[in-house]
C-alpha cells in the first residue's frame, strides 16, 4: 500500500474486500489463526458484515497456520485450502 493507513486512506479503502460488499455471491474465507501479517478478526469481520448484508460466507480457520503457509503448496494447510477452492467452483 506503500504506507500506513493513516498516509494513504483511499488506498486501503480500494483495497478492502469489505469495502466491496455485498458481492451478490458466496465467499468462502480461509484464515490462518497464527496469522501475524492479518489477523484472524479481519475475517470474522468480513463474515459478519457479508451476512449481515445478504451475500453468504463461510470461513474456514486454521489452527496454528501462519500467513503465508495458505499459498504454499507444500505446506500441511495446504489441501484445507485446495478443498476449499474446488468446493467453492463446484469441482
């Protein structure tokens, strides 16, 4: 974002996935609970208001799992996060 909130509001306002809700669809969120880069509460957060606003959300968390651990493949979390894709594509 090239700064803090603070610097660069319109920045981290684009940026927000709750900033564009509702969608109109279903989103399914996986969160590592070890996560130190984002916590865990952004995406209770973003379950709340989706479901508050009509779109349906499902989140998924991951005990002991750390930011970057759900985008490397050869991580022990990784087939949670796989499922979890294919199951939101239907396949």
């Amino acid at each position: 974002m090239g700064g803090r909130p603070t610097q660069y509001p319109d920045r981290y306002a684009a940026g927000s996935p709750a900033e564009l809700l509702p969608l109109g669809g279903r989103t399914v969120l996986v969160h590592g609970e070890a996560d130190t880069v984002v916590s865990v509460e952004m995406s209770r957060h973003y379950l709340q208001l989706a479901t508050a606003l009509g779109d349906g959300a499902d989140l998924i968390t991951l005990a002991g799992a750390g930011h970057f651990d759900l985008i490397d493949p050869r991580s022990w979390v990784y087939p949670t996060v796989r499922d979890a894709v294919r199951t939101a594509l239907g396949v």
